[in-house]
C-alpha cells in the first residue's frame, strides 16, 4: 500500500518531510535509477510488508526525489489526476504535465 498514510493515496501532513505527493506509473528506468541512488523499490521486504515494485506499478513518490530524477532525465510518468496539490510547491505544474502518464 502506497503513500505517507499506507492508505493508497499520495497525501501528506506536516510530519511528512519527503512529501510523498507525486504518484508515479514505475517503470524500468527509474527502478533502477532510485536503486542506484541507495533507495531500491524494487527489492522485496517483507519484514516492512513490501512487496517490491515492477514496472507499471503506481508508487508515491517523495516530490524533491522525483524532482532529482527529472533534473537527471529519469523521472517515471506521473498520474496527474492523483498528486496531492501542494506537490506544485515543489514542482512546476508545467513539469508535471510534461511527464503525464498516456496510459499503454
């Protein structure tokens, strides 16, 4: 179960520090640039009930790290329609849209 919450949704509070607001559609490419970065999601963990991610699953993702993926030509397609609103306090909405998952 994804998000700050493990509820499924990619909402935040104040304790939040990274912001887990940007929802992702995970693909190859950034598995495996967020592995190299020393935050592997791919990797099962089942001591914190995770499941490991694949390509084509939707993940909250911390906005400054999708930021950082974006600024190194790595960042996953994103689901407009289920990023919580104050992601565009960290990124553009321009930016966002120009990574909107087409589906397929």
């Amino acid at each position: 179960m994804t998000g700050w919450f493990r509820d499924g949704l990619c909402r935040t509070n104040s304790a939040d520090v990274g912001r887990h607001t940007v929802c992702c559609v995970m693909d190859e490419r950034f598995l495996s640039y967020t592995k190299a970065q020393g935050n592997d999601l791919s990797t099962p963990r089942p001591e914190f009930q995770f499941p490991g991610l694949k390509p084509g699953d939707h993940w909250c993702v911390c906005a400054s790290r999708w930021l950082e993926a974006h600024d190194d030509g790595m960042a996953p397609p994103v689901l407009l329609e289920a990023c919580e609103q104050s992601t565009l306090a960290v990124i553009p909405l321009a930016v966002l849209q120009s990574h909107a998952w087409r589906g397929g």
